[in-house]
C-alpha cells in the first residue's frame, strides 16, 4: 500500500541531524537564527519567529495581531485539518465560519463581507491544497487577515509569494507538509511589533515578569533539518507538479483536475451521485485516495462548501513516491473513472 503521506528525507538531512546531536545543541543553538534569516529572505521579509508547530504560529500570530478576548475571526467552514477553528479559540477569540469559493476550497469574499461585524478582529485565510486564496479582496474589508501558508509555501499570487500578502503568514513544517522539519512552524510579517510581539510570546524562558507567555519555540535540530529543506523547496515542488502533470496526463480530463500554484495534493471534482462509487473504486485497486474536507461547524448554511465536502477526492503528490508509483497510480487512475465520474466544468 502506498501511503497518503511521506516526507522526503535524505542523507543531508541526516547529516545535519546528526551533526547537532553530536554538538549537544539540540534545543537552542546558531541553526534556529540562521533559519529565521533564511526564511525571511526567502520570503523578502525581516527574519521569521520560528515556533513548535503550525498550530503554534496560528496561535501566536493570532497574539501578535493583538486579538482582544471575545474578537470575531473570520475562517473557512470547512478545512482538512480543524487547527484554523482550533488556534483562534485558543488566543481567546470566537470562530465565525464563512463559506468557501465556486472556484477554490478557500474563502469566498463575498461570504466573508456578509459576516463582517464590529467585533471581527481577523480573517483567518487558509491557502488550502496550494490554490492561493483571494488575499487581495480580503484585505479590501480594512481587517488584519492571517494567512494560514501550511499547505503552500512557495505559491505565488500576482507575483508575491503566499505569507507577505497579509498581515500575518503562518508556516506548517510538519513531517506531511510541503517542507518538514521533522516539526515546527514560522510567524512571518513585514510588521516589526508584528514580529516583536510573536518572538515575545514564543518563550517564557529567562523572563520574569508578569505578562503571559509560552513555550512554544523550535528546537534547534528542527532548524537545522528545516535548512536542507529550505534549500532542497525548488526541487520538492516542481517533483509535485511533475507529478500532478503525470497524473492529469493519465486523465486527460483538466477542466475537472484542482491544482494549485503549489501541487499539495491532486484534487478531482466528481460529479454529485458519483463520488462514493469511485472512492471505492479507487480504494480497491489501492489507489491512496481520500476525501480530503470535513466541516469545522454544522454545514446546512454553506453550499459551495458542501459541494466541495461532497464530490471531491485528492491523491497524493508528495516527492517521496517514486516515478514507479507514480506510474502505477496514474493507470489505475486512469482506468478506475468511468464517463459521469468527473463533472465537465468547475
């Protein structure tokens, strides 16, 4: 059985790890910096706040925006994974769900305007499976919007990477992700109170005062594994869009084919009544296949989303499947969708 997720990890990787064993460094050391340093130019930004997790950077950048308790934030209904719904509660706000685009699975402006209050403090923007979110009509409300980057580091919009179009990028290097860390995550803004304020709130280590604070820095084995990665990110995505190509060649079918500028996962648009059949289809002939949203609140209000809970399935794309698997998966692709199973037009 071929897995719906494994990072590519080589010896560099190995090596660097091992290296900082050695040293004795393992929680604080020189690689954490020089990662921030790198992200940022990277990014065309100051050097990042690299955090624990993305669930961490959701959070802290949350904080750093200075959200006051009982504040609105503004996030997609649905998502593959409930951190966006989970990270806002945790820095004292209140989820307002609001539905997704015809066109993407994120979020839809119109939507986001009708839920527009004077208690919203964020709009929380997820660029889910690398399709890029309309950042540029979100920020047309005057409300601070948080890019959620987990699934997209390296997309672009309009000539500007994903995480410098908000107020607040925030960065997922979890092992399933486009680039690991074995984990971590990073805060990235233009803003340097933005900033200021993230790297604040990271640590309570070596402060003693009374304002609240957490442990929720990077170990500096995370960083120095996250550098091979930043390094190696030109090569890990264009092998994910090699292989969605391969894919949506096998298909041949590309009005119904989802692929962002960053292929996360390969993502089909079945047509209503068919998508159960052909997830089990798929799952028979051990294509690693999945419906890939659930909803993060009930989803009667919600009919874009729905449809895109309903009739959408992702395979993988990640660099780690060998050409051969990628072949096997294409033809048994290919040859498990009938005529009807995929809809004509998105």
């Amino acid at each position: 059985m071929i897995p719906q997720a494994k990072p590519l990890l080589g010896s560099a990787e190995e090596q660097a790890a091992l290296r900082i064993m050695q040293s004795g460094t393992l929680a604080v050391g020189p690689e954490i910096e020089e990662f921030e340093r790198r992200l940022g130019q990277w990014l065309g930004l100051p050097p990042l706040v690299t955090t624990s997790n993305g669930f961490s950077s959701l959070h802290l950048g949350l904080l750093a925006l200075g959200l006051k308790p009982g504040a609105e934030v503004i996030v997609p209904c649905i998502s593959s994974c409930s951190a966006i719904r989970d990270a806002i509660a945790a820095a004292g706000g209140v989820p307002v769900f609001a539905d997704v685009a015809c066109q993407t699975p994120n979020l839809e402006a119109a939507s986001v305007e009708r839920c527009l209050t004077p208690r919203t403090g964020a709009i929380l923007c997820p660029h889910h499976l690398g399709c890029v979110a309309d950042v540029e009509a979100l920020l047309q409300f005057g409300v601070p919007v948080l890019e959620d980057c987990a699934q997209a580091p390296g997309a672009i919009y309009q000539g500007k990477l994903v995480g410098t179009m908000g107020s607040v990028g925030a960065f997922s290097f979890y092992p399933t992700k486009v680039m690991a860390a074995i984990d971590g995550g990073a805060v990235a803004s233009s803003d340097p109170a933005i900033l200021a304020a993230a790297r604040d709130k990271r640590y309570y280590g070596g402060v003693q005062d009374d304002q609240y604070r957490l442990n929720y820095k990077l170990s500096n084995l995370n960083a120095a594994v996250g550098l091979v990665q930043l390094a190696r990110l030109p090569e890990l995505l264009e092998r994910r869009r090699h292989i969605g190509s391969r894919y949506a060649q096998a298909l041949g079918h590309p009005k119904a084919i989802v692929q962002g500028s960053v292929v996360f996962r390969f993502g089909l648009r079945t047509r209503p009544g068919a998508t159960q059949a052909l997830l089990e289809r798929l799952l028979e002939a051990q294509v690693p296949c999945r419906r890939e949203w659930y909803f993060l609140c009930p989803g009667e209000a919600f009919p874009q989303a729905q449809r895109w809970h309903d009739d959408f399935l992702t395979i993988p794309t990640y660099p780690a499947l060998s050409d051969e698997q990628v072949g096997w998966i294409a033809e048994r692709l290919a040859a498990a969708i009938r005529p009807g199973d995929l809809l004509e037009s998105i």
